[in-house]
C-alpha cells in the first residue's frame, strides 16, 4: 500500500475523518497484524471500528461528537485517578478523570479540562508547579500537594513525635522553599506539653514558628494560627496520632460536610482519610489541605548539597571546612561538627542529620 492510497488531510485536526494523514500508518499496522490470518486491510475511505487517534494530551472522541471548551479548575480532592476540581470561574465543584496514564494530578493543581455532559469531565493538561511536598524514597515517588503558600506541621508531647521524622519534614519543605508553621498541639496535657518544649526551643531558634494550641479545650489558642491561615493555601501535615482531625473540625466547622460530599462525588465511600483533599475556610477563599499521616519522610530526590543548606544552622559554617569535600562527619577541621562540639550546633540535630544521610 503506498502513501498515495490515502490524500494527505489538511484540515482542523477536530474534522479528521477515514482519510486524515495519520490513516495510512493504521492501515498498515492493521495489515500487518492480519498478514496470514486470511484477513483483508481496510478499503481507503472505509470506516474502522476502532476510535481515531488524537493529538497527544487531548481526550479522544466518539465520531461526530463535538469538543466542548476547555476550561480552567484547581485541584481540590485527590482519590487514586479521580479528582475533584473547583472551577477558576466559580461554578459549582465537578469530579473529572484525567486523560491517559501518564497525566498526574495532586491537590493544588492548576488544570485543563473538557466538561462532559454526563459522567467525570476529562483533565487534559496540568500547569507547571511553583512547588510541591513529596517524598520519594529508592523506588517511588508520592507527591502530596502543589502549589501551597505555606505548610502547617503538627507535633504533639503525647503520643511523643518522632523529631528525625520532623526534621526530614522541615528539610523537604525548605528544599521547596515552602514557609513552615509548626502547630504543638495537646498542650493542655501538662507534662507532655513540658518534654516538648525543650525541643520546640531549638526549633524556634532556628526560625519556625512555633504555636501552642489546644483545639479541644482552649479555642482561643486557634486565634494565631486561624490568622496565618487567612488568604493562603496551608497543606496540614503530621504523624498518625497528632490531633490533625481534632484541628481540622475546630478550624473548618463544615469538615464534616464537605468530606461528605468529596466521598460522594470521588465515590471513596469509607476511604476518605486515605487521600488528600482541600478544604474551604469559612472566610470562602482560603484553603486547608488535609493529609493523610504517615510514620515515615524519605528524601532521595534530594541531594546531600541540598540537605546541607535545608539545615539553616549549617549554612553560616558551609564553606568553612579544611577540606573541600568534607562530609561534615568525622574529617579533621570540619566546622560544622567543630560548632556541634562546641553547642553553637544542637547536637541532637547535628546527629539526626548525619544519620539521614548515612540512611538516605
């Protein structure tokens, strides 16, 4: 069969048809795939069974199906391939699917999509991210949430927080250079409230902000943390335990009616603590992102230089070494491990950071 079987198409790639260019190439294919099977090749101008391709990143038609506008939405609830979108022109929040295996959406994304008019309406493309939390550990990669103005990490005296797993937090957000607001919640419990705060004195003077509260016996200590949060996207992150649902149902009254309605519109029924999704403050623009909690941070896309200057107490020491490729752990000179000797560098820290890159 040669080119000149099937006239090349010039047309508006919404109105191929049989004899678009791309035709000549499935004809053959489908030859080839029937040689000796006693089958004969389509007739040029004969209609196929199978769906016309599409250009890469667009949602592929029923013939004579005309292509509704694509529109612009935010990424509001994520749930394995389905998603729930809020529109950019305000309409009502629509579920949608995204096109093709290889899209990815998180929470936080800005996308296209095409509305159908019955079923998901398809996502076609996503914006490039000003940043992103995720993990990545040797074999996979989760991205958590996109284009956030700041993330909230919770800790808490009881049940008592992990700080090598705080401290991977901080490192990944900073790499992002994503602000971090550290909430020390629980803190109507005493004793525990006092065997964190030694901890959460280094933390705050390295720079985090660091906010005491108590969502279930002192309301008012929500009043700082309800001001950081107005006219910004906040991911809610922390370890399994640390009182992340008890904060959400004090800062966002109608938690319980949105998860409802994300459940029914993802069809997560029972799952809906398993996957991220945004919720809208009372204030109607700003954004709480709720995430599930997890015991373990890893960092392999980051690299040991990247680590390095994630730590804010190393970085007026970076440079300052005897040898230029110190690895700041046991090589005569090194300044970083010289200012941890001394106390200028908390030595908890200093040491947490040595095992995670001897981990990672």
């Amino acid at each position: 069969m040669t080119s000149s079987d099937h006239p090349r198409r010039t047309g508006p790639a919404d109105d191929f048809d049989d004899d678009y260019t791309g035709a000549r190439y499935e004809d053959e294919a489908m030859a080839l795939a029937n040689k000796g099977r006693g089958r004969q090749p389509p007739r040029p101008g004969g209609s196929r069974s199978y769906t016309r391709k599409t250009p890469a990143g667009s949602q592929a038609q029923p013939r004579g199906q005309t292509r509704s506008e694509r529109l612009q939405a935010d990424v509001m609830a994520a749930y394995g391939r389905q998603f729930l979108l809020a529109p950019t022109d305000g309409g009502p929040h629509l579920p949608a699917m995204a096109v093709g295996r290889r899209l990815d959406c998180v929470v936080g994304d800005h996308v296209t999509y095409r509305q159908a008019d019955s079923g998901p309406s398809a996502i076609e493309s996503v914006a490039p991210r000003r940043n992103q939390v995720r993990r990545r550990d040797a074999f996979r990669e989760k991205i958590i949430a996109a284009n956030v103005d700041q993330a909230a990490v919770l800790i808490s005296g009881y049940p008592a927080f992990d700080e090598a797993l705080l401290m991977r937090l901080l490192l990944g957000l900073t790499a992002e250079d994503i602000p971090v607001l550290v909430l020390v919640t629980k803190q109507d419990l005493s004793q525990s409230f006092e065997q964190v705060q030694a901890r959460t004195r280094v933390y705050e003077s390295l720079g985090y902000p660091m906010l005491p509260i108590s969502a279930l016996k002192d309301p008012a200590s929500l009043e700082p943390v309800q001001e950081r949060l107005v006219g910004k996207r906040t991911v809610l992150l922390g370890q399994s335990g640390m009182g992340k649902s008890t904060l959400l149902n004090a800062l966002v009254p109608t938690a319980s009616q949105q998860t409802n309605e994300i459940s029914t519109a993802l069809s997560s029924g029972r799952h809906t603590t398993t996957f991220s999704r945004a919720f809208i403050l009372p204030d109607g623009q700003s954004w709480l992102i709720d995430t599930p909690g997890f015991q373990q941070f890893e960092l392999a896309h980051l690299s040991r230089w990247q680590l390095l200057h994630a730590m804010p107490e190393f970085r007026p020491y970076l440079g300052q070494c005897r040898f230029n490729d110190c690895q700041h752990h046991d090589e005569p000179g090194c300044a970083i491990r010289d200012a941890a000797e001394r106390g200028d560098i908390d030595p908890h820290r200093y040491d947490l950071f040595q095992q995670l890159v001897d981990y990672d």
